[in-house]
C-alpha cells in the first residue's frame, strides 16, 4: 500500500485514508496532526507507552474512541497519580465500562508509574525513550518497507523491561516510536511535512 489521495483532496499514508464510518474521521485526525510527530514531555509519554500497552491485540481505533475515557480514568495520565493508584482505583478502573477492562494491562499501567515516578524527573523517561531513536532515514516508499520491529525497537524494550516495565515489547516499542516521532514512518508523497527532532 502507498500514500492515496483522499476524498478532501489531501494525500495521506494508506492506512489513512479511504475510510468511511464514524470512526474515520478520528482516525483521519490522529494521522494529521498527531501520529509521528516528535514528543518529549514526559506525561504524554508515558500516555502514549500506556494507550500502546492498551491496544495490544485490539484495534487503535478502539483505543482512540476510548481515549478521553483512559484520561479521565488515569487522571491525565498524571505519573505521581497514576503512581498512587491502590487496589481499590484497580477495582475502580475495572468496572469502568469506558476503558479496556483488562486487570494485567491497568496493573501494568500502575506499576510502570511507579517506575517512571522513581526517575529524577518525568523529563528522565524522555531521555530513556529517546536514547533509542535510530538516525533519521529516507520516508518509506509503501507500508511494505515498515518493519514491525527493529534492532532499537528490541534494545529499548530489552531495557525497559530490564527495569521493570510491563507490556513494552519490541513490536508495542515499535509502535511508540512511530507514534511519538523517534522514526518517521509517513510514506512518500504523505502530505504531512516531516519534523525536525531534537537532538538527545
């Protein structure tokens, strides 16, 4: 699949574009304006880690349509809050039929605040993320040339297990750096402009 023109005229990665349904403009929004751009605050970071930690053997767009929800749920995906969460918030989030209510995903979600909150700062998870972000390489040219992992996708979650995390395999690693922009997988001829990244 390559970049295709869209019915508002704008070309865009394959996956999305042509799509119909009420969830198509959402996901139509998350590729232009967030997918692939460079994040470096530590909150949405760990936001990112944990609504990819979520979508593990779901669909992204159910996970989008669920976000406000996980964000109201996670308050704001505060790390010292979500640090704090007790059995009872795991019971709390549990019956909240407006999240994935999966116990061994929430758990983790708690226990990987509690990593990131024992760092010097939310600024440190930044740095640990970034650390892996491979040289910026030419666009791939179809969604043939994206790799589902690669050899930073496997040493980042290699480490972030090594300290404790939970849910952060090399594929779900590989999905949070396209996300947040540590490889930019938008495909040639993709309107949205690539981005500069700041150096770590």
């Amino acid at each position: 699949m390559t970049a295709a023109a869209d019915d508002d005229g704008l070309t865009r990665c394959a996956w999305a574009s042509g799509l119909s349904g009420p969830g198509a403009q959402l996901y139509r929004d998350y590729h232009d304006h967030e997918w692939g751009r460079p994040v470096h605050d530590g909150t949405a970071l760990f936001e990112r880690m944990s609504l990819e930690a979520f979508q593990s053997g779901l669909s992204w767009l159910t996970i989008l349509r669920k976000r406000e929800n996980f964000r109201r749920a996670f308050d704001g995906f505060r790390i010292e809050s979500v640090a704090g969460f007790t059995t009872d918030d795991v019971q709390r989030l549990l019956d909240d039929a407006g999240i994935v209510r999966n116990r061994a995903k929430i758990e983790a979600v708690i226990g990987n605040a509690r990593i990131v909150a024992a760092l010097d700062s939310p600024a440190d998870l930044a740095d640990l993320l970034w650390s892996f972000a491979p040289p910026p390489r030419r666009r791939p040219a179809s969604h043939a040339e994206i790799p589902a992992v690669t050899t930073e996708s496997t040493a980042m979650a290699t480490a972030l297990r090594r300290r404790g995390f939970r849910f952060v395999g090399p594929t779900t690693a590989y999905a949070l750096m396209q996300a947040t922009g540590m490889v930019d997988d938008h495909l040639r001829g993709c309107f949205v402009a690539a981005q500069r990244r700041r150096s770590h």
